[in-house]
C-alpha cells in the first residue's frame, strides 16, 4: 500500500464530496461551513500526516456518525448520497486503510511507532521497498 496512493486518493475523494456542499447547501447554512471546515482538516492530516492524524481522523468519522445511508428500491438508487454521509464513509476507509497499513507494517516486521501512517508503504513498487530495508 503506498501513502502517495492513499493520500491522492482519499485528497481526490475529499474535493468530490466539496463540490457536492458547493452545489447542495446555501451559502450561510451551518452544515456547509462544518463539512467544508472538516474537509480541509481532512486533506491537511492527509497532506501533513501528524502523529496524531489517526485519532483526529477517528473524531471527524464519529461527528459524521449519523449521517443517513441513500436509500434504494430495488436494483435502482433513490437517493443520492448526502455529503455527510460520503465525509462519514472517507473518513471511514482512511481509518481502515491505516489500519491495514499498520498491520503489514507489523507483519512485514517494520517498526509500528508514533506515526499513524507508518506501516503504509512509502512506495507501492516491490524492488525499492526491497533495497530501503537493506
């Protein structure tokens, strides 16, 4: 798994769901000033990777908790997702995505410290993750 991957992704998927609040809310009401403001906080723990990301991460996921799935009839979606719901499912897979990372890291027999994002690959090409452990 590659951080440039992962962060391009989820930066990629944080202004997908800024364009929907653009489009989907009025300029003064509160839930669009919220999701933009957390959006940013998003890319910036994507773009900075701190410490501390994970948990913070974890806080957006839980303040997006009840945001409502789309519903659907059928094989035919009703509903398009809301853009709480979209923030609460990439906050979700970032999360997991470290988890993941940790977790190969771990099996790999790299270090897992501090950083919430150490067990992510720096590269996803094989032969140059071969020659930085050497």
């Amino acid at each position: 798994m590659c951080i440039a991957h992962v962060t391009r992704y989820a930066s990629n998927r944080a202004n997908s769901i800024l364009e929907q609040v653009e489009e989907g809310y009025e300029e003064k009401d509160e839930k669009r000033r919220k999701l933009k403001e957390d959006l940013r906080a998003l890319k910036e723990l994507l773009k900075e990777l701190p410490e501390e990301g994970g948990g913070r991460i974890g806080r957006l996921h839980r303040e997006y908790l009840g945001a409502a799935r789309p519903t659907r009839k059928g094989a035919e979606q009703t509903k398009q997702a809301t853009a709480a719901y979209r923030m609460r499912m990439l906050t979700l897979q970032v999360a997991d995505l470290e988890q993941v990372g940790k977790a190969e890291g771990a099996h790999q027999g790299a270090e897992v410290g501090a950083r919430w994002h150490q067990g992510l690959n720096g590269t996803n090409n094989a032969s140059e993750r071969a020659s930085v452990r050497a």
